[in-house]
C-alpha cells in the first residue's frame, strides 16, 4: 500500500501526457485494465488517477465501461485562442518603447525557433513544449507576473491543442515555424498592431480558428 500513491501519480503523469500530446485523442474510451497492463500497476492506482483526470476535467468516468477522453469543444478552444490573442498583444504593447527589453525577448525567441526547427518530427511532445514556450516568453516579457502565470495556465491546453492540429495536419509543423518567425519580425519592427494581425493570423491557420471553433477569434 506504501507504494499506491507514486503508482497513482505515474500512472496519472502518462496517461495525461498521452492525452496533451494527442495520443489518445478526445472521444476514445480506455479502460482501467489497459492502462494498468501499459503502466505495470494493479489497477488501484489506474482509479485513483482517472479519479484526478476526471476532477481536472480531462475525462468522465463511466462505470464498468471506462473512462472518456473529453474532446476539446469549440467554445472551449475558442476561449483560449482569444485569450492568447489578448495576452500576447497585451505583452507586446508594454514592450514597443523598451527598447533593451524588446532585444532580449527577440534573442530569446530566435534561439527557441532554432530549437524548435531541430526538434524530431516525432517527438510530439518536445514539439508542442517548445511551441508553448515560444509564446510565454512572449508574455513574460511583458513583465506583469499575474498575467504571465495566467497564461502559463493555459499552456496544457495550447499544448493539446497544437499537437492535435499536427496530427490533423503534419504541414502544420511548417506553418508553425514560418509563423513563429512573422511574429519576431513583427515584434523586432515594433509594430503592435502588426504583430496582433499576425498573431491572429497564426491562430488561425494552426488551429483553423473560424472552420473548427465556430467563430473568428478576432
């Protein structure tokens, strides 16, 4: 029994990590029995994380059939698309006339585009990490630690669903890059608004805002 908690927690870290990086997509129904066979636990601990998943709104649980990996819902996705779309601008806008700042943030972007350009294509997860990472430290620049740690909350569901895109789509990979180096050359202009037109422009052709989640995020 000394050991049921670090299972539970094992068991919880893999099959969250499968559901951000897509590899068990929103709409499959697992079971506790396959999990506990992946995971190499009885299946006590399986209970206990689904328990936790499902608290944290990642699945519902049915009982004696499984567990449902909740899809990502328009309105949700919609949700969190104007949300980077407010937070990102919101950074860039309080870094136009600082000058220093603005050169270390662009620094720190071009070094993540060249690693995020020599990540394994099939390495879904490092993909999805450094992508998410890409726009905190849009936002952390920004130097507003509330907004910052609020949009670091969204980074579970930016990672879903960048990866669910990719999936969809592989040539989302190379959207992704070019986008990412529209959004340094606009933010290295100091342009705002440039760089909201462009951001808008990323969220919606990687995630294909107005054709999935019902609604222009504009």
């Amino acid at each position: 029994m000394g050991n049921e908690p670090s299972a539970a927690t094992k068991v919880y870290e893999v099959v969250k990590e499968l559901i951000l990086t897509s590899e068990i997509p929103g709409g499959d129904l697992i079971s506790e029995g396959d999990v506990a066979r992946r995971c190499e636990v009885s299946r006590t601990p399986v209970r206990e994380a689904f328990l936790r998943l499902e608290t944290e709104g990642w699945m519902r649980l049915y009982p004696k059939r499984g567990a449902l990996v909740l899809p990502v819902t328009e309105r949700e996705a919609g949700d969190v698309l104007r949300a980077r779309l407010l937070l990102e601008g919101h950074a860039v806008a309080q870094i136009v006339d600082r000058p220093a700042v603005r050169a270390v943030l662009l620094d720190d972007l071009r070094v993540n585009l060249a690693e995020h350009r020599s990540v394994d294509a099939s390495d879904m997860a490092a993909f999805a990490r450094i992508d998410a990472q890409f726009h905190q430290l849009i936002v952390t620049a920004g130097d507003n630690q509330l907004i910052a740690g609020f949009f670091g909350s969204l980074g579970e569901r930016h990672r879903r669903m960048t990866t669910a895109s990719v999936h969809r789509d592989p040539a989302v990979m190379a959207r992704i890059f070019d986008d990412h180096a529209a959004l340094i050359d606009a933010i290295d202009s100091g342009d705002p608004t440039a760089f909201d037109a462009a951001l808008a422009a990323h969220l919606t052709s990687v995630h294909q805002g107005p054709s999935v989640y019902g609604q222009a995020i504009r």
